[in-house]
C-alpha cells in the first residue's frame, strides 16, 4: 500500500471511530442484509464465495488499484471493515453512484432492509 493511501485510510478511519464520518451502504438479497464491508455475515461470504464481489468491482469501472483493496478487504484474511469505510469514503460521488448501480446489476438491493 502506497503512503498517500495509507494516510488516507488512516484519516478517514479516524473520523469513523470519533463518529464524524459516513459508513457505506446496505446490500440485500434473498432476506439477508448487511453493510457493505460487514464481514463475517452470510451475505458478505457469500458475496465472496460467489464471485459476485468480482464481477460487481470489475462493472462498477473503478480504477484496478480500488478494486483490488474492496476485494482484499472484504474476501481475504485481511478483512477489515474500518479499512472499506475508509476507501468508500475516498471514492467520488460518481464512484459511489457507479458502485452501487454495479450491485444493483447483480440483483443486489441497495438501502433496503425487508423485515
């Protein structure tokens, strides 16, 4: 990880932690939810498992560098929820908007939680 990101991550994590910053977004499919970036939830392993997180970063068109640490931080040993808040926050609002139309292609529900 290059030192700029690094230090990108660390501010926006700081901000996460004094409760200054914005999380990311709720994904839903077949009745399960959870935040994205949430490990350790049915969802999130199956997003994993499935490839669908693959596919997902790879439509959203981001810059390979940020698909590579959503997936690391997602699907790896490396899972850190703090650490996809951060990159999240970093993404412009036209990546914001590209990622979760990409869920959204892939039959993923966005903010919404079915009771």
């Amino acid at each position: 990880m290059n030192a700029r990101l690094a230090g990108l991550i660390a501010a926006a994590t700081l901000l996460v932690i004094l409760g200054c910053g914005a999380g990311t977004f709720l994904i839903t499919r077949d009745g399960s939810s959870t935040y994205f970036g949430q490990p350790d939830t049915l969802l999130s392993r199956r997003l994993c498992s499935s490839g669908d997180l693959k596919n997902i970063l790879s439509a959203a068109d981001l810059p390979e560098r940020i698909r590579d640490d959503f997936y690391r931080y997602n699907c790896t040993d490396d899972r850190s929820r703090d650490t996809v808040i951060s990159l999240f926050a970093f993404l412009s609002p036209d990546e914001k908007i590209r990622l979760k139309r990409a869920f959204k292609r892939f039959g993923y529900e966005i903010n919404i939680m079915h009771c």
